[in-house]
C-alpha cells in the first residue's frame, strides 16, 4: 500500500499535496508523480505500518467518500484529454460509489450471521467433505 519517491519529484516538478482535499491527499499527490512516468521497482518486503484505530478517518465513511470522489474529479479535470485514463477514473468513481456506501443496520447484522454461520459451517463438515466444498466454492483451499 505504500509508495516511496525520490524527493526530486517534489522540489524538481514542484509536486505539493493538495491540502484543500479532506482526505486521499496521497492518492491525488502519486497520480500527479506517476503521470511523470517514473522508473518504479517493486520490493516484496514490509517496510511500513498502516496504524488504524477507532477515530482513524477510514472509519468516517461519508467524509471518506466524498474526499475521495474529489481527488478524482480532480484528476478527471487534469486528464481531460487522455480518454484511456478518464475511463479509468470513471470505473473507480463507481467503486467508490460502492465501496463507501452507506451501510445499513440490515448489512451489518447480515456480516455478523454470515461470520457465524461460516465458523459453524467449517466446524461442522467433516474435512474430506470440506476440501471438496471449499474446491468448488473459492477454487482454492483454507488456510
């Protein structure tokens, strides 16, 4: 989840976190830096921590939402010409659209249940029946 840049991209294109954002500050700043096609390398190691509490802002999900719809509005506003990328930024306002949406006291009791049931499901079969279940379910097995 993370991203680490050369501070050059910061001083050389002037690159600036948008503070009039409430929120994806960081997603809007590394749109700007990856429109610089840089050289980028991948390192399969954890070299950061994600801390989230109770009043992290991940949990406000209407503020989360609507920081979010901006920074991509915005960059809507800056790749006006590139029909490639405005169709991807019109994919991900839809997976906002989903993924904060409003949850209902029906979702959240429907979550709980389906925790429980699947706890009472995976102690109940016996585990040949389990693998075979599991294979044509996920396709894979449980960890």
């Amino acid at each position: 989840h993370c991203f680490l840049f050369d501070a050059c991209f910061f001083k050389e294109y002037n690159v600036r976190f948008d503070e009039r954002l409430p929120n994806h500050v960081d997603w809007d700043c590394w749109m700007k830096i990856l429109a610089l096609d840089p050289i980028m390398t991948f390192i399969d190691k954890k070299l950061s921590i994600y801390r989230v509490h109770g009043s992290s802002m991940s949990h406000q999900r209407k503020k989360m939402r609507k920081g979010f719809i901006m920074a991509v509005k915005k960059q809507q506003k800056l790749f006006f010409h590139n029909k490639g990328m405005n169709i991807l930024l019109k994919e991900q306002l839809k997976k906002i659209k989903w993924r904060y949406r409003e949850e209902s006291p029906f979702d959240r009791i429907w979550h709980r249940l389906s925790k429980t049931f699947h706890r009472a499901y995976v102690k109940s079969i016996p585990w040949p029946i389990q693998k075979i279940c599991y294979r044509i379910m996920k396709g894979k097995f449980p960890a």
